[in-house]
C-alpha cells in the first residue's frame, strides 16, 4: 500500500517548496486519478482538478464526471470540466493522440488561466512498463527507455514509483469511490494487450518483477541524463550555422564520434532504423526527409531544412 509519507517525499523531490505551489490534478475518476486526489486533500496543498467527458462510453462517460465532481463538491475543491464536442471528434484522426492533445492543450489553458504552478497526472509504475515495453517495440533509444518523466514543462508525476496493486490497496484501506474504465479490458490497443495479458504472465513468473524493473528504470534515468548531456554537448560542437529555416552540421567531426552518439544525433532529426544507416552510409548528394527535417548529405557538412 502506498506510504503517504513516501508520498510526500517522491513529491517535494519533483519541486521546490511545494507547499507554496499551486497545482491541477487531471482526473478521469480511475483508481489512480482517485488517490491522487485524495493524497492531495491529506496533504493539505492548494490544488484544483480538471475532468474530459469524450462522451465515448454513453452514461458511463456522465458517471465518471458524477464521480470527480462530486470529489469536489464534498472537499470545496474547484472543478473544470473539458465538455468534448461532436465537431471536436469530428476533427479526430488517430484516437489516443487526439485525445492527449484535447486534455493537454485544455490542461494548459487553465494552468495559464487560474495562474498554477503545475499539472500533476497520475500516472505509475505499471503504466511505466507498459510504456517501456512499446518504446521497445518501436526500436527507441535509451531516452525511450529510461521511463516517463517526473517532472517535464510543467508536468508533475509523483506515483512513478507507486504498483497499480498498492494504488488499489490504498484506495480500499481509505474507501476512496472510483470507477473502472471497462474499455480498458478491450485489448483494441497495444497498451490495453500489454496490460491485459504480458504484464499478468510476467508477475506470474517473476512475482517482485515491478519492484525489481523500477530500481532498474531508475538507473537507466541516470544514465540517460548523462547521454543526453553528452548529446547535447556533441551537437554544439559539431553545428556551423544556424537560422529559422534550419542549420547546417560538420559532418566531419560528427562521424569521427563514436557510433551511437552519430545514431543519436541524427535521430534528433526525426529518423529511425534503417533510415540511420543509410544516411551514415550516404554518398555526397543524397537528400533524405524525415517528418520534421530535410536533409542533404554534403562532403563535409549535413545541411537541415525545418519542415513545415
């Protein structure tokens, strides 16, 4: 079960002074989202809470809206709600990136306009291996699978270190009301099949695995802080020239570098895969593009054009 003081601390790592910072909590009415309101009413810190209704799920999408409202009806806590429109969805292409981009965009909004200091989102330790398992699937570099951030442009996440079982057992202990998202039983997404059928076999297996994976993921953090410093360090001394329209690179001295500091340079430029090698392998001439940059591969220069 999770330590309030344990709690406590995990949060006054993510930022200074805590108790003079203003938050919101973005809340969906989940177990999760649930206790972290509650960890925030014991600790007596000034917070609001915002809620989106996609209106996917019919009266349950109202029910979980009932459930955080009424949180903050009972505890005097101001409450948002993001009230999503037929011509909002309209507009929707992939599923799960438009809605990240309607809560946060929405998030933002009100960060600004009530003058807090953070948001701070729910997220734990289970949805940190998920997370691990599909940036591995998808071929990321270490960054990828260091973890989520705990503290990123305004976004705090200080259950990282929490199980989904102790968030449950907490949430029992305190008889804290939350309701289930059923659509997360589907396995339509790859998050819901890593959740739904790797995770349990791998806690079947290895019964203390997410304790274990977290000190793990922990260390690979640290590493990663280190790499991207190096990183950056290698691009500052390897860029020529600079403007809006992009910037130029001394592909000399970069491919003088060790290998995977080339990979991740020109991973910074929105390439992947195979896509690396043939551009570490190019001849003089050759264009290639990626999602955000065009790039000409010169005898002694990389020249990047921003894509609009």
């Amino acid at each position: 079960m999770i330590d309030f003081n344990s709690f406590l601390d995990n949060l006054e790592q993510l930022g200074e002074d805590i108790s003079s910072k203003t938050f919101l909590l973005a809340v969906s009415g989940g177990a999760d989202s649930m206790v972290l309101s509650s960890l925030f009413k014991m600790s007596n810190l000034k917070f609001e809470i915002a809620h989106i209704n996609y209106h996917f799920r019919g009266e349950d999408s109202n029910l979980d809206q009932k459930i955080v409202e009424d949180f903050c009806t009972t505890n005097q806590i101001k409450f948002h709600l993001k009230d999503v429109s037929e011509e909002e969805k309209s507009k929707m292409t992939s599923l799960q990136n438009w809605a990240r981009k309607i809560r946060y965009d929405y998030f933002f909004r009100i960060l600004e306009e009530e003058n807090l200091d953070y948001i701070v989102t729910a997220h734990h330790l289970n949805d940190e291996l998920e997370t691990f398992f599909i940036n591995l699937s998808r071929g990321s570099g270490i960054k990828g699978l260091s973890g989520i951030p705990t503290n990123e442009n305004s976004i705090l996440r200080p259950l990282l270190k929490f199980t989904k079982a102790e968030i449950y057992a907490f949430a029992e202990e305190n008889k804290i009301d939350f309701r289930e998202d059923k659509s997360n039983e589907k396995n339509d997404y790859l998050r819901n099949k890593i959740r739904n059928q790797l995770t349990p076999k791998i806690l079947e297996i290895f019964p203390q695995f997410l304790e274990q994976f977290g000190e793990s993921l922990s260390y690979l953090s640290s590493v990663n802080d280190f790499y991207q410093n190096e990183i950056e360090k290698t691009f500052q001394e390897i860029l020529m020239d600079e403007n809006e329209e992009g910037f130029t690179l001394n592909k000399e001295i970069l491919f003088r570098k060790p290998k995977v500091l080339i990979i991740e340079i020109i991973r910074k430029l929105g390439f992947t895969g195979i896509e690396i090698e043939k551009i570490m392998n190019a001849e003089n001439g050759k264009f290639f593009r990626s999602s955000t940059y065009e790039i000409a591969i010169k005898r002694k220069e990389i020249v990047c054009h921003k894509r609009n």
